[in-house]
C-alpha cells in the first residue's frame, strides 16, 4: 500500500537570546489508502453495545523503553545556536535514554506521556559537553465530528554543567477524516524558546 503524504506549515521561528514567545500555525493534509482510512475511521453500522465492548478492550497501559550508546567524531566542535566554532576536532561518547507510557482509557481517547534524556560528553572539550532533558505529553480524542487533540513539550539543556537552553511547546490540534482518502489536521502552538549565554 502506497502512502502519500501532503504538509503545509506556516510557522514563527526565532533564535533567542533572553526568552520570547512567539505562536506557530501549521496545517497538514494527508492522503490515505483507501484500505488504510477506512481501518481508520469509526464505523456507524455498529449498535452501542458493540461500541461498548470496543472500548473495554482498549483499556490498556502499556510501557516502552529504548536506549543507545555511541561514540562520535567531530571535526569542528560547536554549538549551533551561540553560533560558537571551536575550529578543533574532538570526539565524545554519546548516550540516551527514552521511557514512554501510553494510557488508552477507551478505544477513542489517548494519552501518551514520554521522558528521555541525552547526553554528549566530549574527550578533550569539556566546556562543549551536552546534556538534554526532555518532556512531552499528549492527549486526544476521537469524536464523530473530529479528533481533537492537546499536547505539551519541554525540553532543558545544559552546556559544561550549567543551564543553557530552555524550549516549551503547548498547543491544540483538530483532525478530522475527509472522506475515505483525505485527513485534514490543523494545530495552533504557543512556543517559549530562551537562551542563556555564558561569559
């Protein structure tokens, strides 16, 4: 089955030196196999006892986890977003940890919460070390009009130990199937973005 997928963003970015918050719209349009959107989609021909017992199946929590150790070589040690070069190659072992849980109250409604955390720790330029936490939670429900959906994201990062960087996402998404082919989804985020530069 062949999947063609059809994005439109329209989004306020901006490198921030201090804190600002700028408001993100974006719109994305996807479309399906016809096999697939119509797994996808709810079906009226069921009475509501069989709606009934669809949804006791899907109450479920469920936990997954991954994780990664590596190790890198990098030519030119820097930080993209002080626009900071060391103009020295370096290398760094790097690692990352992922936990997520998913909460499926009925077949309709979802909840999915997920922590990770990354670090890159270089042999030589400590002052570049990297660590990043991350935060996001989501929920979403499927009503017969549309699904509707809200979600959060946070991530704090620290540069040689110290706070460095500060991101938080929130925002509200509407999706809703267009026939058997067509999924039409429009979301709206508020996005807090700092920066903290060390002498």
């Amino acid at each position: 089955m062949n999947t063609q997928i059809l994005q439109h963003s329209s989004t306020t970015n901006n490198l921030i030196r201090g804190g600002r918050k700028c408001l993100s719209l974006s719109v994305a349009a996807v479309l399906l196999g016809s096999s697939a959107a119509y797994a996808g989609s709810d079906s009226h021909s069921h009475n509501d006892e069989d709606a009934n017992h669809t949804n006791a199946k899907h109450q479920t929590i469920s936990f997954s986890g991954s994780g990664y150790l590596g190790y890198r070589s990098d030519s030119n040690v820097s930080v993209s977003e002080l626009d900071t070069n060391s103009d020295v190659a370096d290398g760094a072992v790097q690692s990352e940890a992922q936990l997520k849980v998913l909460v499926k109250p009925t077949a309709k409604w979802e909840n999915v919460l997920s922590v990770s955390q990354a670090n890159t720790n270089y042999q030589t330029l400590s002052e570049f070390d990297l660590g990043l936490t991350t935060l996001s939670a989501s929920t979403s429900y499927a009503f017969d009009f549309a699904k509707l959906g809200a979600h959060y994201y946070h991530a704090s990062a620290e540069l040689d130990g110290r706070d460095f960087l500060t991101y938080q996402q929130s925002g509200l998404s509407v999706g809703k199937l267009l026939g058997q082919r067509t999924y039409l989804r429009v979301s709206s985020d508020l996005i807090d973005k700092t920066i903290r530069e060390h002498a």
